[in-house]
C-alpha cells in the first residue's frame, strides 16, 4: 500500500440494486465477453460515471456554499441570483 492510498480507500461494501431484466441481460453479455465478473465490471462503470460527474457535484456544492456566506453577509438576493447565473454554470 503507498502512502496515499489508505485502508478505507480498498475496502468493500455492499450494494442490492433492481434493474430491467434487459439491463441485466447486457451486462451477463457483457460479463462473458469481457471475461470479468459482473462486480468488477458493475464498479467500473459506477467509477466512469463518478468521475465524469464529480466536476460538476463539487461546482454545485461550492456555490451552494457561496450562497449561504453571502446571505449570511446580508448580499441582495438580485446579486447572489447574479452570481449564480454567472458561476453556476
């Protein structure tokens, strides 16, 4: 293990999710062609779409947060409507 990579960071949980048969369907096709187990290949594609998402998650919590500092300092809602439509992309 390196040093930024902790015990927490490999360890495992469970998970019981309901998909479409069809869905389920594709992944066995999936699975047998790709010669992975379904865990592995399941997490792959939780983690492609993390990341692909995490930008955006992380811009949505910062102006959140931009927003209560600035009510908090008693700034015009027109200015923090503003900010938002300027930043929150």
């Amino acid at each position: 293990m390196n040093a930024t990579t902790s015990a927490h960071d490999n360890a495992t949980a469970g998970l019981t999710i309901k998909l479409p048969v069809k869905m389920m369907d594709t992944l066995h096709d999936m699975v047998t062609a790709k010669a992975v187990d379904i865990n592995t290949l399941v997490a792959g594609y939780i983690r492609n779409g993390i990341d692909q998402d995490m930008p955006a998650a992380r811009r949505k919590c910062f102006i959140n947060h931009v927003k209560d500092i600035l009510m908090k300092h008693k700034v015009p809602s027109e200015a923090i409507a503003e900010i938002n439509d300027k930043f929150g992309y």
